[in-house]
C-alpha cells in the first residue's frame, strides 16, 4: 500500500515549482501595488514609483559585480528582487499594521504603538519575510548557494527589491502630504524623504540583509551541524539588531538620526564593501587553484586558466568570440566561462567538506565537464587570446646564448596550445564523418577527479597526485 502511494508524495519536479512560484509573486505583485496605489493615491504612487527606480540599478550593478565570478542565473536574482518587492513587502505591511493597531488597541497609546511597532515589530517580521527568499533560493537552488558570496548577492537582491517598494511607499505619501499642504518643491517633504531615503541610505536595506545573507551562505559550506544551524540564525538577529538601531535613532534626540547614520552605518557600509571586494578575489583565486588541476589532466588549455580567473580577460573573451562568431559565439563563451566556475567552486567546496554528498559531486562534476567539452572549441581559442592580450601567461625563459645572455620570450598567440577536438558550432552543418562516442565520465569523488574514457587522442591525463584531501 505505502509503495503504491510513494509517488504521490515524490519531490515537485522543477517546472511545477516554478510555475507555483511565479504564481505566487504575479498575486502578491498585484496585491501590493493594489494596497499601495490605495494608500498614496494614483498620483502619488506614479511619483514615488518613479522616485524610487533612481537607485534600484545602481544597487543591483554593485551586487551583480560582487557574483560576476561565479554568476548565479539571472531569473534567480529576478526571483529573489520580485520577492523582496512584492511577497515580502506584502507580508511586512499586513504584519506591521495589524501588530500595531492590535498594540494601539491593547495600551489607548497610538504614538507609542507606532514606536513600538517601528522599533521591535517591523525589523522582525521585514527580516524574516526577505530571510525566507534565502531559504528557497537554499531549498530548491542548492547547487547556486557555493558559500558567503552567493549569500551577500542573494540577499542584497532580496533587500533591493523590499527597498524599492517601500520607497514607493513613503515618497507617494510625502508626494501626497505635500500637495495637501502646498508646499515648495526644495521646501517639501517629498525632497527630504528622497535625499534620507535614497541619496543618504539607499543600501538600509541591503545592509541589514546581507547580515542574513553571510550568515547562510557561510552554513552552506560549513561542515558541522550546529554551525548550519547557528550561523543563518546569528546573521538574522545581527540584521534585526541593525535594523532596530536604524530605525530607533529618532528616539536618540535630534541629532540620534546623524549619530547612528555616521558611528554606525557608514562604518558598516565601509566594512561590508571591504568583505566584498575580498570575497570577490578570493573566489578568483579559488577558481585559478582549482582550474589548474583540470587544465593539468587535459580538459582545458594552460592559457585558460588565467583568463578564467580574470574578469577582465573574460570580458574581453566575450568580444573577441563576438567579433569573429556573432552574439551565439559571445553568448557560447559566456556559458562556458560560467560553467568553468562553477566547476572549480564546487571542488572547492567538495575539498573543504561541505554538506554536499560524494555521489552528487560525482553527477555535478560530470555535467560540468561535458558542457565544457561541447563548447571548448569555441571558447578555449577566445580565452587563450584574452590571456596573451592581457599579459597573464608568464614568459618562458630560454637557455642562455653563445654570448651568455638570457633571452625571454613572451607567449604569443600561436604558442597557446590548441583544443584538444575541435567541433563544429552549433549553427554550422555538421560534416559527414564517422562518428564517435561523447566521452564517459566515470564517477569521481572530490579529490579523484572524473576522466574521460576514449580514444588516446582526446583521453586527459590523471589529475596530479597533489589533488588530495586537504
């Protein structure tokens, strides 16, 4: 009987958990812009909707920047905005208001429900409705959550898009409250919510969030229990702690809004950017480390690696490939250069311990590895170029000559080892040849890499006996 039912109770395939969830944020969409437009009025919702774009592009450049080494997909980071805007923003203001009329209602103090309400309601329900995109992004995209960087992108997404909607919010009601009163336009409250909430603070949000968001992305790679547990919990009680802080700084005097802005913020902002930047290059690093090894065992040229674990030699990878094969050869090395990266963090990973079962890196790795083989001769000529173009291959020193001198050549272009096959672009016709089997990958474990069962000629070597368990 249990095995006759088992089926029903299998895991939704992914075309049903996107559908499901697409539905989710297009009915929480409309409810919110539905429950805003009616508390700002139309015109005031068309000019806090305008307002409030200013800084959404901005804030999303800088965090697609910070994931640009190993990019997550884009209808990822569109999921994790779409929630912040509408599901988390829906549940905050549904939660807040019924918290503080309840509060209101229990003490016959409005004003001090209000305080309340923004002081020790509103950080716990905000952070824990963006805090929930970081789950599902965790749940059903595990494969994209590789460590502390994964985490800042997806939470800054997530707190990019609940900004964006609250600001809508609070500059159609000043946009409102202004025309009521018939202020100026330099003299009205619709500038100084502007220049607090957009020019002074436009990453609150992010900042909060992203406290989250180290604190999941460290428990994705770490390998204890406790520590995957404890870690995602300490960074949501350090957001709601800083987001408490930042909203009671009024109830600090007249200058506590300044006093925590200056002492507390900025220094924040100033130390998040600093892990940013650093996380950032110690991905490359990663990347460059891990990639050596499966150049060494044939699977991409020597001059790969360093254009790999460059951003700028990828960018210029790009153009080449788009230069000589159109935007399907751009888009063809794009896909390469993120699958490479992918790769190299999840043995990365792998190596470290993390949570991830050897059977699944096994599967992982093989995936990886036959796309990058469909795709190396399109790439692997481009990323070669941008190696030398960029100077990242050292010279080759020489023997000295009759006259005792040492002559160093810089690598060119023709020196840059070829692909090992060379295949026909997709949008070629494929000539009539015999045909030959796609290499089979056997199954590997994070320190016995997967090699390629096939003739002599296209079979990589062994990875080096160095790739062991550190």
């Amino acid at each position: 009987m249990f095995r006759a039912l088992r089926p029903v109770f299998t895991r939704p395939s992914g075309t049903v958990r996107t559908c499901v969830l697409l539905v989710l944020l297009a009915a929480t969409g409309i409810a919110i812009l539905e429950l805003v437009r009616e508390q700002t009025g139309t015109p005031g919702f068309f000019v806090g909707l305008g307002l409030a774009l200013l800084p959404v592009a901005p804030l999303m450049a800088a965090f697609r920047w910070l994931g640009r080494a190993a990019p997550a997909p884009w209808p990822q980071l569109l999921f994790c905005f779409g929630w912040g805007a509408c599901t988390a923003a829906l549940i905050a203001i549904l939660a807040n208001n019924f918290a503080t009329e309840w509060i209101a209602a229990a003490t016959a103090d409005p004003s001090g429900a209000d305080r309340l309400g923004s002081v020790a309601i509103a950080p716990v329900v905000e952070e824990s409705a963006k805090a929930a995109a970081l789950l599902l992004v965790f749940a059903f995209q595990r494969r994209h959550f590789t460590g502390p960087a994964d985490g800042f992108v997806v939470a800054g997404f997530t707190a990019t898009g609940f900004a964006f909607t609250e600001n809508i919010l609070y500059l159609g009601n000043a946009f409102v409250q202004d025309l009521a009163d018939g202020t100026g336009v330099l003299d009205s409250v619709t500038a100084a919510t502007f220049f607090v909430r957009v020019v002074l603070s436009p990453f609150a949000h992010p900042l909060f969030t992203v406290l989250t968001g180290l604190g999941a992305g460290a428990a994705a790679v770490s390998v204890r229990r406790s520590y995957r547990i404890c870690l995602p919990l300490l960074g949501l009680a350090a957001a709601m702690g800083m987001h408490a802080l930042w909203n009671g700084s009024s109830q600090f005097g007249d200058h506590g809004f300044y006093i925590v802005y200056a002492c507390v913020m900025v220094p924040a902002f100033g130390l998040l950017g600093w892990l940013a930047v650093r996380l950032r290059h110690r991905r490359l690093r990663a990347v460059a480390d891990e990639l050596a090894l499966y150049a060494a065992a044939g699977w991409l040229t020597p001059a790969e690696v360093p254009a790999l674990a460059s951003m700028p030699a990828r960018s210029l990878a790009r153009a080449l490939a788009r230069r000589s094969g159109g935007r399907a050869a751009g888009r063809t090395v794009a896909r390469y250069e993120a699958d490479a990266a992918a790769l190299a963090l999840l043995r990365n990973r792998a190596r470290r311990g993390g949570p991830p079962l050897k059977a699944d890196f096994a599967r992982r790795e093989k995936e990886l590895l036959h796309r990058l083989w469909q795709r190396r001769a399109t790439a692997g000529p481009a990323l070669a170029r941008a190696a030398v173009l960029e100077e990242l291959l050292p010279p080759r020193t020489q023997a000295p000559d009759p006259a005792g001198r040492v002559t160093v050549a810089v690598a060119d272009p023709a020196a840059v080892p070829a692909p090992r096959r060379e295949e026909p672009r997709q949008d070629e016709p494929r000539q009539a040849e015999p045909r030959r089997e796609e290499p089979f990958l056997r199954r590997s474990g994070p320190w016995t890499p997967a090699t390629p069962a096939g003739p002599p000629s296209i079979r990589p070597c062994v990875l080096p006996g160095g790739d062991g368990v550190r």
